[in-house]
C-alpha cells in the first residue's frame, strides 16, 4: 500500500523481545511531514528500543518499518540513515575533542560509511545552515567537551540536522536541562517540524510534551495504552493511573480486605 499522503513515517506491529521481556508490543507509530509525535512513558517502557529499531541499531523481532514510503526494516544503521532518518541519544553521545562545527559536519556523513566519499562546498554550507538555524554559530570553533549542557544537547540536534532528515527521532532532547534551555529545545523542536520534518520525540516533562506535540503515544511495559490528541491522553484514565501518577482510586484499605 502506498504511504498516505505526508505520511513520512509509518511503523507497524513493532515488536522486540530480549530474551523473556518483551520490550516493545506491536507498537505502532506514525508521523507525518511538519508533525510532532511524542512517545511518554515509565523507564523501561521500551521508548529507546523502539528507536533502536526504527533506526536500524537493533532488529526487531516483528513488525514494518517504513520510511517516506520505502521498507528499511533490516537494513543497516547508516542505509536508514542515507533513506532520510537521524537520531539524538538520550545519553549525549557527541564527540567532545572535536569543535562544534566539525560535529556538525560528521553528521552530515553519518549516511555515508567509512567517510570515504570527498568533502564537498555542499557539507560546509550544511554545517554553516545547521549551525546558524541552531543558534550555535558563534560556538563553532568551540570544542563540543567545553559547552554548556543545554548548548551540548542542542549541539546534539544540530549534528542530526546536518544530514537533512526526513524524519528525527529525538530521545530525551532535554533530559538534564533547566527550565530556561528547555523552553528553547522546544522552540527549536517546533521550529525543526515547521520546516516540513517529521520529528518524533521522546520526553518526560509531560506540560511539554502535551503543547508541542500534534499526537501523543504511551507506552508501559512495552504495551501502548493509549494513543491520540494530547487533549485525549491528558484526560485518559488508564494513562492518568498508570503514569500522570494521579492514582484513579484511594490506596485500598488492606485491613478491611482482610476482614472481609
Ligand atoms: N540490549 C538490551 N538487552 C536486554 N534488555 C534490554 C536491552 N535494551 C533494553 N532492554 C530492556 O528493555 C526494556 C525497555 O528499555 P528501554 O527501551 O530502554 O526503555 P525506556 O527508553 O522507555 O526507558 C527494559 O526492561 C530494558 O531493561
Ligand atoms: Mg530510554
């Protein structure tokens, strides 16, 4: 079936099993060109496996993985990548010896393995347009280990934008930040989708989540219990209980159990 409309992402039945736990249950996941999708969760509910197979990192054990309307399930992380997907880390993983603006450019080559293709004028105006688009032109020539936390996630973001994406997939873009640095990841989250991506984030700051994103999915234990507008999650029962953490009935009375 062709991919719908917009339709740039497009996951089906997705499922990965590690040894007894299944940690991610026919999940299914979808994100069109200019949307944010978020995917809210406990640790542990399978939100970074999910990512690790939508980008290649790790096979699933079932499921479709479909990418502007092309299957990439099975192929290799930088095959994924070159399709039009690139990824954050929850943990950053960024390469701190090296200036910001060659991060930048090493994305800009994660598509191609073993960096053996020429340097052209185009990598450097990509470099040039991330970084501006970022707000980290000024950072440049700044080794990416001396930033500030909030400018190290953000050097996260730019990196990922240097190989034009598709689709970005964002796992905690603004786990450890404060306040102030996380208001503007998300300015710059909604600006990165206003140009016509796809992005598809992962995020605990539940009052973020719910004004950035167009669709809303939440997992636990692997299983999806609830998926829509965030005005649907935020009034869904199973989702209040199981994760807003406002319990949906008073902590059973044990004793009068026991009496009964
Ligand atoms: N490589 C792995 N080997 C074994 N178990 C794993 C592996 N990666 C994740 N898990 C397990 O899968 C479940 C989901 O983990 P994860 O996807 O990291 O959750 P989240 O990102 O939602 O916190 C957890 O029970 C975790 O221990
Ligand atoms: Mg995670």
């Amino acid at each position: 079936m062709p991919a719908a409309e917009g339709s740039l992402l497009e996951v089906g039945g997705l499922t990965r099993r590690f040894g007894g736990v299944t940690a991610v249950e026919d999940l299914r996941l979808r994100a069109d060109a200019g949307q944010v999708v978020s995917v809210i969760g406990p640790n542990g509910a399978g939100k970074t496996t999910a990512f690790n197979c939508v980008t290649g990192m790790i096979a699933p054990s079932a499921g479709t993985i479909v990418l502007a309307g092309r299957n990439v399930r099975g192929l290799a992380p930088h095959r994924v990548a070159a399709a039009g997907l690139a990824r954050t880390f929850q943990s950053i993983r960024l390469f701190e010896e090296m200036t910001v603006a060659e991060n930048v450019l090493m994305g800009r080559f994660a598509r191609d393995r073993g960096l053996l293709r020429p340097l052209a004028r185009a990598d450097l105006d990509a470099v040039r347009r991330c970084l501006d688009f970022t707000g980290l032109a000024g950072a440049a020539d700044r080794l990416a280990g001396g930033l500030a936390y909030g400018d190290r996630r953000r050097l996260e973001i730019a990196r990922a934008l240097a190989g034009d994406p598709r689709v970005l997939l964002l796992d905690e873009p603004a786990a450890g930040a404060n306040p102030t640095e996380k208001r503007a990841l998300m300015e710059l989250i909604a600006a990165i989708s206003a140009l016509g991506t796809a992005v598809v984030l992962i995020e605990h700051d539940v009052a973020l989540v719910m004004s950035i994103s167009d669709r809303v999915t939440v997992l636990e234990h692997g299983r999806t219990i609830a998926e829509g507008l965030p005005a649907e999650i935020q009034e869904d029962q199973r989702v209040i209980a199981a994760y807003l953490g406002v319990p949906d009935d008073p902590e059973p009375d044990l004793d009068a159990v026991v009496l009964r």
